[in-house]
C-alpha cells in the first residue's frame, strides 16, 4: 500500500463523520456520502501532485475538496424534479446544509489564529470519532450529529435504549480520556 493510499483510507471515516455533521436529517438518506467521500479520494489520487507535505495541510485539503463535493451533490440535489409537497422542507435542508457548509469553509472568525485553532479542533474531534468502535461511532454520530433519541438510534441499531447509552457514555468517555473533547 503506497503512502497516498494509506493516507486516503485513514481519513475516509473521518470525511464520512464530516458530512454528516455539515447535513440535516432530513438530508442523511438523500445524499450519496459514501459515493461523495469515494469521488473525493479519487480526486486525491488524481491530484497526487497537489498533495501537501504537511499532515494538517493534507487533512484541510481534503477537507476542502470533500466539502466542495458535497456542495456540488446538494446543488444538484436541489435541481432535480421532487414531489412540490415535499419541495419546501428539502428546500429548507438544503439551505440549512449549505449555509453550515460555506460557513464551515470560509469560517469568518476575527482572527486566523482563533479561525486555525477551531479548524484544527473540530478536525481533531471528527478523526478521534472516527477511530472509536463502530458500534460506539455509530451511537455517537446518530445522537449528536444527527440529533436523533434514544429510542429512535435504539430502533436504528436494533439494541435495546440502555445499551445505546452505555455506547454513547463510553465513547464520549474515550474521547475525553484522549482529550479530543473538553467538558
């Protein structure tokens, strides 16, 4: 495995954790995340040259191209034909999602410094997410990316409530333990 493969395989979690933090719920299952994330890397490994030295440079570029793509998969989204009952809340989604994604991208913060230090934080907490256990990832992701209940993540990972909080304490008690999030 080169060391561009590597890389790319080791930030598809973080990416897929990524967009679904910058979607509404009502967006989740009409964007192709997986399919965007896959049209990413492929611009990575086609883009090989462009690629910068730096860890963190590597992840912000990635970052960038990753969102870019799903700014692109929402415009088209918002251009196909839908059902008009349902146009106005996908409207709505849709422009909740871009505007936390331009947000997100142009992160218009007083000072650079405080505008890197926010970047590199959330970067930081989204790739410690990733690397949880996918039964804890999954809890996670559902109830605090998705705003999703306990009950409804218990109905979607078919496990009983109490144990979809135990998951979701024990990851939130790993990432404290590993300092990537901060009470």
């Amino acid at each position: 495995m080169s060391q561009l493969e590597y890389w790319a395989e080791s930030y598809r979690d973080y990416l897929h954790l990524l967009g679904m933090a910058q979607l509404d719920r009502d967006l989740i299952d009409k964007v192709d995340l997986s399919g965007i994330v896959q049209t990413t890397m492929l611009e990575a490994f086609q883009n090989d040259a462009c690629v910068p030295t730096d860890e963190r440079e590597q992840r912000l570029w990635l970052r960038r191209l990753f969102l870019n793509n799903l700014l692109d998969s929402l415009r088209k989204l918002r251009t196909q034909k839908r059902n008009i009952g349902a146009e106005v809340p996908l409207d709505r989604s849709i422009g909740n999602s871009t505007i936390r994604m331009q947000a997100w991208l142009a992160c218009d913060e007083s000072t650079p410094s405080v505008k890197a230090m926010k970047n590199e934080n959330a970067d930081l907490l989204l790739q410690a997410i990733a690397e949880l256990p996918a039964a804890q990832r999954q809890a996670i992701q559902l109830h605090h990316l998705q705003a999703l209940s306990l009950e409804e993540i218990s109905c979607q990972m078919e496990r009983p409530k109490g144990a979809i909080a135990a998951l979701i304490y024990r990851g939130m008690q790993s990432l404290r333990l590993n300092g990537s999030l901060r009470d």
